[in-house]
C-alpha cells in the first residue's frame, strides 16, 4: 500500500526554506520577498481549494509505487489540476493569474525533487501553464504634459493628491517601478556641471541606470528630498492607497473615456466592465503604478529614442519579451498619427 503525504506541511517548509535563505536561485542569490509572498498567495489558494471542494490533497514517493499505481498516481495529479484550475477560473481568475499559481507549484515540485530528494515522478509536467497578452495601458504625450503643466488642475488637488501625481509624474519620466521609486534617497540624486542625474541599481533586474532628469522632475525631487540622506525621498505610500488615488487624479484630469477591455479565461475572451458603475472600463479606472514605467518606455519610443538605449534606461534585457511589447505598441500608435496626417492630404 502506498504511504501518502499532506502537501500543505510541505508547501509551508518550501516557503520557510525560502524565507530563511536555505533555498536559493541557481546564482546563490536569496529569492526576493515579492516571490515568497507569491509563494503565499498560492498556499492560501491551495488550503481554500482543499476545504471548498474536499479535495485530499497529498503526495507519494514515486519510486516506490507500481506500474498500476504510478498510473493511478497520474491521474490523481491531472483530477488535482482541472479542480484547481475550475476552482480558480470560478472565482473570476483570469489565465494569466491561474497560470501563475501553476508555475509555483510547479517551482514547489522541484524543490520536493531537488532539494528533498524526493521522487515526484514528474506529475508537474502535466500541468500546463496558461498565458495571455494583457492590453498595454500607458499615458500618451499629451496625457502626460497635462499632469505635468497644467497649474489650475494640480490647483484642483488636495495635498495628498497633488503628492501622488508627482510621484506619478516622476515615475513617468524615469520608468522606476513602485518599488524603485519609493527606495529613493539623495544619495540616488547625482548633479554633474548643474546637470541632475538619477542613478539607481533595480532591485528586480540588479541593473545599474543613470537617467538624466527634466526640469519638470528636478522640480519634484527639491518639494521633496529629505534632510536625512537615509530617509526615502517621497516617504511611504501602500500600493492600494497608490493606486486608489492614482483613480481619482485620472477622473478629476478628465481620462474618462471608454475602453474596450478583454481578459482571457481558458483562452476565452470576457468584456471587463467597471462593477461600481456598470459600463465599460474608462481610462481612469485602470491607472495605476505600472503605467508609470509602461509609460516611460513608450514615451521615449514614440519620441524616437533608440531602442537599445530605451533598453539601456529601463533596465530590460536584449531579449525581453515584455519590451518588445512595447515597441509594437509604439509602433502602432505612431501609425495611427501618421494615418491622421495622410487622411488630412488625400482631399484636394
């Protein structure tokens, strides 16, 4: 008779396994927090999977079974992964997120297999990892130059606002993510022959940037660098207070026209309404701190830097697919405007 496992005490011990360093990347290097609370967010998806459909949930050593039970062990793990995936999609999961919990588990039989020295008999391969493209979202120029320049509406904002719009206005310019730009200190602030700089090591890719900064960003940095050179410079600020604001700033700026919305489930594309409202998604509703940097890239895309020194400034790696993104994205908006000025010469 097989000896069976619970998996939770084992997913619980590859989280603190990774907590405490005593598992690493192939480059030794320890695995970031946002990983690890991934990690977590896929644990609690699992124990609440486990009590919502009386799903076992439970392991065997491979290597010991026989061939009628490995074969019976199999189909146990695809039932698990079409239970899982079900669970998930019901609750209004699309794919790429349910895509993601598969790959962490994933991630967690190796671990079992590697570092356990436990024989999984590779049932993960039967898990398939679905993907979808994701509508890029980002601020045009004109956008931009308005939260930038125009005083009667940043007269418009509370205080609490106008600092978020700053902070937004910043990110837009640098491409920092959330993370980078609320690290910032001065020391990260460099000025070269009256010249200001932003270097900053991404603590994502570990790669160094020095971005030469606008007059319009200088301007943040003097309303808000510390007299402590340990205190960050924009303070602190929870990705939901962020991108709640963020929201409000885009209504009250007039970003509310519909857009056409679609998420992926099973390959299937659903319309995403707004639920407060219920009507369309408008622009306003999906700002939020990732268009800082998707902002950035397109930007100086769209204005006609090269790409390898966009690259360069972004920190993206020669074959990112997620840059390459943007530069399709790039592409076809200046299409659009250059198809704005041919319709303009085609009436004689």
């Amino acid at each position: 008779m097989k000896k069976t496992q619970a998996i939770i005490p084992l997913f619980k011990k590859f989280i603190k396994d990774t907590e405490t360093g005593k598992r690493v990347k192939k480059n030794g290097e320890r695995i970031k927090k946002d990983s690890i609370d991934n990690y977590k967010y896929v644990l609690n998806n699992l124990i609440e999977f486990t009590a919502s459909a009386k799903f076992e949930l439970r392991i065997c050593d491979a290597s010991r079974l026989t061939k009628k039970e490995y074969t019976s062990e199999k189909n146990y793990w695809k039932k698990f992964y079409k239970k899982f995936t079900d669970f998930l999609y019901k609750k209004g999961c699309y794919d790429n997120y349910v895509g993601h919990n598969i790959k962490v588990i994933r991630t967690f039989f190796l671990y079992l297999k590697n570092e356990r020295d436990f024989s999984t008999g590779d049932f993960q391969r039967v898990f398939y990892v679905r993907k979808e493209e994701v509508d890029i979202l980002v601020l045009s120029p004109e956008q931009l130059k308005y939260l930038i320049h125009d005083k009667d509406f940043d007269s418009s904002l509370s205080l609490a606002q106008k600092r978020i719009k700053d902070i937004f206005i910043f990110g837009c310019c640098t491409g920092l993510r959330f993370s980078d730009i609320f690290s910032l200190t001065n020391k990260n602030f460099e000025v070269q022959e009256g010249t200001y700089y932003l270097k900053i090591k991404s603590k994502k890719t570990k790669t160094y940037s020095s971005v030469k900064l606008p007059s319009y960003a200088i301007d943040i940095f003097q309303s808000y660098r510390s007299r402590s050179m340990k205190k960050t410079v924009f303070g602190k600020s929870s990705l939901f207070y962020f991108n709640k604001s963020l929201k409000s700033i885009g209504e009250k700026a007039g970003f509310t026209d519909e857009i056409g919305l679609s998420r992926e489930q099973l390959g299937i594309p659903k319309n995403i309404v707004n639920k407060n409202i219920k009507s369309e998604m408008r622009f306003c509703d999906k700002m939020s701190s990732h268009m800082m940097r998707r902002t950035a890239v397109t930007t100086l895309l769209i204005l006609g830097m090269p790409e390898h020194l966009v690259r360069k400034i972004s920190g993206h790696s020669s074959n990112s697919n997620s840059f390459n993104r943007y530069v399709h994205y790039s592409q076809v908006y200046m299409d659009k405007e250059i198809d704005k000025v041919h319709s303009k010469l085609q009436d004689y």
